[in-house]
C-alpha cells in the first residue's frame, strides 16, 4: 500500500476508535485529534522537580544576601513522636534548608507530649529572634489540641501559612505568608507561562490547606474560579468546563477522561499510594517504567487524576514529580520571606 494510503488508513482507525471510545484519540507522533477533530499538541509535562530547582537557587540567593547583611533566616521545625512519613518530610526540609544556607533546628518533643507543653515551645519559638520560621508537621498525636497550637504560631512566623491571620490576609489581598502547596500551584503555572487571567480554574477540594487557598490565588491572578467539594451536584459537567483544572481530593485517578476538557491545563496536587497488584492494575497497567518501582519499592504513586485523563490536556503536572517538590520549596521562599517582613525588608 502507498505510504499516504496507509497514513490515511491509521488515521482513520484512530477516529472510528475515538467515536467508538467516545473519547479523543491520540495520532502516532505528535498531534492528536480532539473531540471536534480539531488537532492540537502532545500535552506539555509541567516538570515540577525543575521548576523547585529553580526556586531553590533563587532562595538560596537571597539567603546568601541577607546572610552577608547579618540576617540568616532560620527555620524550626517540630516533628512529634515516630510517624515514619512526617519523620521523612521533616529531614527533608531541614536538608533543604541546609542546602540553601539557612538556619534551621530540628525540634522532636515525645510522643506523649501535651497541648501545654506545645503551647510553651511555640511560645518560646515566638520569641527568638534568630527563628522566622515556625514548621509543626502534621499530625500530631490525638492528645494534642493542632487547631489551638497552630493559632499560637505568631503569624509573621506562620510559614504554612495555616493561621487564621493568614489565611484572611490572603483572601483580602493583602500581604500574606500563603501556604506552600497552593502556592506552588501558582508559581509552576506562572514559571510555565501558563494564562490565568480570565481562564476558568477549577479547584475540586475545599480544604484550608489546598483547595481553598489554591482557589483564593487563582482568583487573585484574574481567574474565574468554581470550588467543587464531595457535595458538588454533576462535578463532571462542571470539571469539563475548566480551562485550568486543579485536583485536590485525595482519592486515586479520581479525575477521569470523560471529566477532562481537551486542551485543559491539569494540576493535579493528589498523592496516593498504590501497594495492590488490583490498585496498580487499574492505573498503569502495560507501563513497564512503573512497573520497575513497584516490583522494586513495593509501591507507587498515582494522583487525583487518572492517568488517561492527561492525555487529553495541553498540559499537566506529574505525580510524582509535579506538585510535590514545589511545597518544599515554597516552604524555603516563605521562610526567606518572614525574615525579611518580620524586619520590615
Ligand atoms: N503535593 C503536595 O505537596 C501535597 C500537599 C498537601 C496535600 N496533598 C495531597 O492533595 C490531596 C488533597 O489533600 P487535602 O489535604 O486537601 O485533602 P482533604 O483535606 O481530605 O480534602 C479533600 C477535599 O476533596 C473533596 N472531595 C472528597 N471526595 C470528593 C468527591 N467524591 N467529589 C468531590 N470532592 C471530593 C473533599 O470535599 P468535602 O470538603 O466536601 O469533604 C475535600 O474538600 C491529597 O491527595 C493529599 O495527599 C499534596
């Protein structure tokens, strides 16, 4: 058969599956035809593991600056008792601000610490000048009152940006310490020239940590923003209409293809751990790189949103390497961040 002949024919072949999937197929190469048959590009992957890179070598900049000024911004973080998890994430942030020349003290009350106890430590904390930072990794044993103490972190010190003070600081537009994730979120669309303003966002989850935020940000970068929630009457019909969709849900490849609008920008922000043959089965299944990990680790990780689901978008984060490295950081650039507001710089 001559050659156009038998690009025809494929073509062909990936329409009929298309209609019959009733999906949008993908076309060998780089383009793809979309549900009106429009072609667009290869979703971009918005690399997240460069994008924190890149912040970093700024923080540490700016580290270096102060630092010759006399100011090294510093960082404590309190790590409770033994979650194996928060345990990792703590070294890891301590690490990072070891990496970038910033001061930083690992904190590990017992177990069985009380609410008193933490309320004498963060208040200590609040005190010294050579701290800017406040970290309580989360969380913390069921004795201890986390709303109480995370309301006891002065605020300028607030680097999760989860205080009260905070977070209304935020949403009215003032100067504020955001929560890294979220603001995350932001940086890898702005990092990747990505429009906000006047696209309609989608965040599906409302929580303080990410959704909200995530949604108060977008919102304060000109974008149209719908919050979704467990209670959210016909999410698919609603998700569909985003022209960036922010996945904050905590449920495995809860997004799926039919939720997505061709050509959307996806973040997806979900970290799950798949540990069942079943579980990895069902996402990524036939991946041979997957599989490697898993058969290696035991586990992977998928994110709020199907695998499948990205194939439609122009561009989308990663799990892992999207939305993860960005929160810590972020949590580096808020920590710089207090010490310069906190000096009136
Ligand atoms: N990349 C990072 O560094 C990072 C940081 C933080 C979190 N995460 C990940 O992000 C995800 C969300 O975290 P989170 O702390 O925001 O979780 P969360 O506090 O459990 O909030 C989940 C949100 O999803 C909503 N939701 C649950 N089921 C839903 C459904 N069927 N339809 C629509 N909405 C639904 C919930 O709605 P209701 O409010 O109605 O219950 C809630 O608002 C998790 O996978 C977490 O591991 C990642």
């Amino acid at each position: 058969m001559h050659d156009t002949s038998k690009v025809a024919l494929n073509v062909k072949k990936i329409l009929c599956f298309a209609l019959l999937r009733g999906q949008p197929a993908r076309l060998p190469g780089s383009k793809a035809i979309g549900w009106d048959f429009g072609v667009f590009e290869m979703p971009k992957i918005l690399d997240g593991v460069a994008i924190a890179a890149a912040i970093k070598l700024e923080v540490a900049e700016e580290v270096r600056a102060l630092t010759a000024q006399g100011i090294r911004p510093g960082l404590a973080a309190v790590l409770v008792g033994n979650v194996a998890a928060s345990e990792i994430y703590v070294r890891s942030k301590v690490q990072t601000c070891a990496d970038l020349g910033l001061y930083s003290e690992l904190i590990t009350p017992p177990d069985s610490v009380t609410t008193e106890e933490m309320l004498d430590l963060v208040a200590k904390l609040n005190g010294r000048d050579d701290i800017d930072g406040i970290l309580i990794q989360l969380p913390l044993p069921k004795q201890v009152d986390t709303k109480a103490l995370l309301d006891a972190i002065d605020p300028a010190k607030d680097v999760d940006g989860f205080h009260p003070v905070n977070a209304g600081r935020l949403q009215a537009g003032r100067p504020a310490l955001a929560p890294c994730t979220p603001a995350g979120v932001i940086e890898i669309l702005k990092r990747s020239a990505i429009p906000i303003s006047g696209q309609h966002a989608v965040v599906v989850g409302r929580s303080d940590i990410v959704g909200k935020p995530a949604a108060m940000l977008l919102l304060h970068q000109n974008a149209t923003v719908t919050i979704c929630h467990s209670k959210t009457r016909n999410l698919g019909e609603i998700t569909r209409q985003a022209d960036i969709l922010v996945a904050a849900i905590g449920r495995p490849g809860f997004i799926k293809p039919e939720m997505v609008k061709p050509e959307a920008t996806i973040i997806d922000v979900g970290i799950n751990r798949l540990t069942t043959r079943e579980e990895f089965d069902r996402f990524f299944a036939g991946d041979a790189k997957r599989e490697a990990t898993f058969a290696k680790r035991g586990s992977t990780i998928v994110g709020d949103v199907h695998p499948r689901a990205f194939e439609l978008s122009s561009a989308y984060t990663p799990v892992p390497g999207g939305v993860g490295p960005l929160t810590i950081a972020m949590l580096m650039a808020n920590t710089v961040r207090a010490a310069r507001m906190r000096r009136g710089l």
